[in-house]
C-alpha cells in the first residue's frame, strides 16, 4: 500500500496540486487523500469507500486505475491471508451467535426441548361471559323449581 500512496502523491506533486485542489476537484476529504499517500489504509473504516476513493484519485491523476487497483487487491489479498485462521473462526462463531439471538428476538420465543413441553396460552376472555350467564341461568332455575317444589 506505500507503493500506491507513494506513487500518488508523486503523481500529485508532478502535476502541481496541492491536497485543496484535489479535494474541490473529486471530493475526496483531505485527510483521506494523506492518509491514501501515507498507505494507511487503518484510518479507513469501509474498505469499499477506500476503494472508491482511490478509484477517482487515480482518474484524476490521469493514471491507469485498473492497475491501481490490481495492486490494491494483492494487498488486501496478502493483509488479509495473514489472519489467523482462529481468529476468523472466532469472528464468524460471534457473528452466527449474533444471528441468532436477533432471529430469536424477532421470532415469538418458542421452546423446543424433550424435557420441557411449552404451550401457548389460552385466551378464556370470549367464553367466560357467557359461562356466567348459563351459570346465573341454571341458579335461577334451581331457585324456581325448589320454590315451585316446596309451595
């Protein structure tokens, strides 16, 4: 990544540019710009922008951007081949946990287990009206027919 950055900011002073009129010209921030001639490519959060970024500066500069960024992907191909594999393990077991949880909490929580049997819970509000009124009915009746039995 020093070698792009090196080659643009030679680029750059070639063609007697400061970083002002590089950032008016293409909108690429001024701190992005040093830190693409410094080949950090830390400072960077999205590897995409970066990409993008070096992509315009280097149409701007009138240099061959396919070969900027053949050489940005071998980078990026041997940055990232020098992980440890543990460490991507790792990150891809945080990531499924994460998956996981956000599936459960956006799902009803259902529990799926042998020794737990989990049932959903019945709604009594429609039918107890109605038991209540048979109820006060049948004590009405039984009040009646004992009235009409001992009369």
């Amino acid at each position: 990544m020093n070698e792009i950055g090196k080659n643009f900011k030679m680029a750059r002073s070639d063609a007697g540019l400061s970083l002002e009129e590089v950032e008016k010209d293409t909108g690429i921030p001024i701190a992005s710009i040093e830190q693409i001639e410094e080949g950090s490519i830390g400072a960077f959060k999205d590897i995409f922008v970066l990409r993008d970024y070096l992509t315009t500066y280097a149409k701007y500069l009138v240099m061959d951007e396919t070969k900027v960024l053949d050489k940005f992907n071998e980078y990026m191909f041997e940055y990232t081949t020098k992980l440890p594999t543990e460490r991507i393990e790792k990150a891809m077991r945080k990531q499924k946990i994460k998956e996981e949880i956000e599936e459960k909490e956006s799902n009803s929580i259902k529990v799926s287990t042998p020794y737990l049997s989990f049932q959903e819970k019945t709604s009594y509000k429609g039918i107890i009206v109605p038991l209540i009124i048979i109820g006060v009915l049948v004590i009405i009746t039984l009040i009646w027919a004992v009235n009409m039995v001992y009369r």
